[in-house]
C-alpha cells in the first residue's frame, strides 16, 4: 500500500511535469535574466525538493521555444534561454490571472458539495 507522503509527493511531481512551462515563465520574468536547463533542475530540487528529469525539463524549453516563448542561445558550451516578447506578455497574462487560476485550483481540490 502507498503511503500518503508519498502519493502527495507524486501528485507534486505530476503539477511540475504539467506545468513547469509556467514555472519557466514566472521564473525568467520574475529574475530577467537567462537560464540553463541544468539550472532549472537544481531549482526545482532546491525549491521543492524534487528532481526533475532532465529530459522533461529539456523537452519543455525546446517546446516553449519552438512557441515563441523563449530564445535559446549558446553561452560557451551551454544552452541559456531568455524570454521574447511573446514569453513576457504570456507571464505578465498569468500573473494578472493568478487570483482566479488559485480559486479554479481551490475549487478543483475542495470536495463536492451535494
């Protein structure tokens, strides 16, 4: 039988995994620099205590950039992204729907009322 620690452990994983190109965006807007996928992994370990697959992170931004959502560039043998312009209005319509997008969630998690 699984414990519960660790199905709410998986269930944070999952939230990660589906919404990580938020979390890339939120970051990059937030900071205004540039980030690396090997510096995205070691975010999400330190701030949530989880390790995430390199894969999923790498898949993510290329995806996001294939988007118009980040601009990858190599700085000496890394990849770094930083956001467009398109990424920066995206953040900037997420950030003013983070009232609403935390009640949908507040509302999806709470239990039916009969």
């Amino acid at each position: 039988m699984i414990s519960s620690k660790l199905m709410v452990r998986d269930i944070e994983r999952r939230i990660i995994s589906r919404f990580m190109d938020l979390l890339i965006l939120s970051i990059l807007d937030h900071d205004g620099s540039e980030i690396s996928g090997y510096d995205l992994i070691k975010y999400f370990h330190s701030k949530f205590g989880l390790l995430m697959s390199p894969g999923t992170v790498y898949s993510c931004m290329h995806a996001m950039e294939r988007e118009d959502l980040l601009k990858g560039k190599y700085n000496g043998k890394k990849r770094v992204y930083t956001l467009t312009q398109h990424g920066r209005e995206t953040a900037r319509i997420i950030q003013k729907g983070e009232a609403r997008i935390l009640m949908f969630m507040s509302k999806f998690l709470c239990k039916a009322e009969h």
